[in-house]
C-alpha cells in the first residue's frame, strides 16, 4: 500500500531516468505539483526539459500544473534549501548535493508537508537506499 503522505527520493543518472520516475511516482499517485527534479547544471537541465517535456518551472510558478515536474536548477545553498523544505535533513541535503556534484538528478515525490528551521521528515525514503 502507497503512502502519498511520503516523500520519495530517487537518484537518477540521466533524462529517461528521470522520465521513468516521474512516470513511476505519477502512476503511484503522486500529483504534477508534488514531483521536483533537482540538478545543479542549468544546460543539463535544459536539456533534461528538452529530452523529457518536462517544463522548467520557478518557485512562483509552480501551480501551473503544465509540467511533467517541477524542476529547480540553481546554486547548492538554494537546492539544499527547497529539500530542506520538503523534509530532508540537512546533513541527506549536503549528501544528495555532492551527489549533483557528480551528475546524478534528483527525482523527489513530496508527501505534502513544508518543513521549516532543523525540522525534518525522518521518514523521508532514499532510493538507491544510502548506508551510512
């Protein structure tokens, strides 16, 4: 039994990955306003929306529903930021960060609950699974 009340977050390698998941979270029921893609390089993000259809869409914009996903380019302290808002502790947050470092995509359904200040989600799921 899916819980939509979870956030999932799954490290991709490249756009039919990512198109792959976003498809996977939307067929578990996940809604178009509650799938991100976080990269950290704005041509690769450009062509992940080239490749996937996907839209690149602002922080004020993110109610358009027109996109495959919400996808956040920008610098490491504002991407930390928008996972730290959907319930990644800081210390995943720096983690899954470096791992944007080395390429990978970030594809995050979110359970629908804002996080703010040290407040996290520890139930937050990671695929592939990170040990520590």
């Amino acid at each position: 039994m899916n819980n939509l009340s979870n956030t999932k977050v799954h490290t991709v390698n490249n756009p039919v990955e990512v198109q792959e998941q976003v498809y996977k979270f939307q067929t578990e029921g996940y809604a178009k306003d509650r799938i991100y893609v976080l990269t950290h390089d704005k041509d690769r993000t450009k062509r992940i929306v080239e490749n996937t259809d996907a839209g690149k869409i602002g922080v004020a914009e993110e109610g358009l529903g027109t996109a495959i996903a919400n996808i956040f380019r920008s610098t490491g302290d504002e991407l930390r930021a928008k996972m730290r808002s959907l319930g990644i502790s800081e210390q995943d947050a720096q983690r899954l960060e470096r791992e944007m470092d080395q390429d990978k995509i970030l594809v995050i359904a979110w359970g629908g609950k804002e996080y703010t200040g040290e407040e996290f989600d520890p139930a937050v799921y990671y695929y592939p699974h990170y040990v520590v």
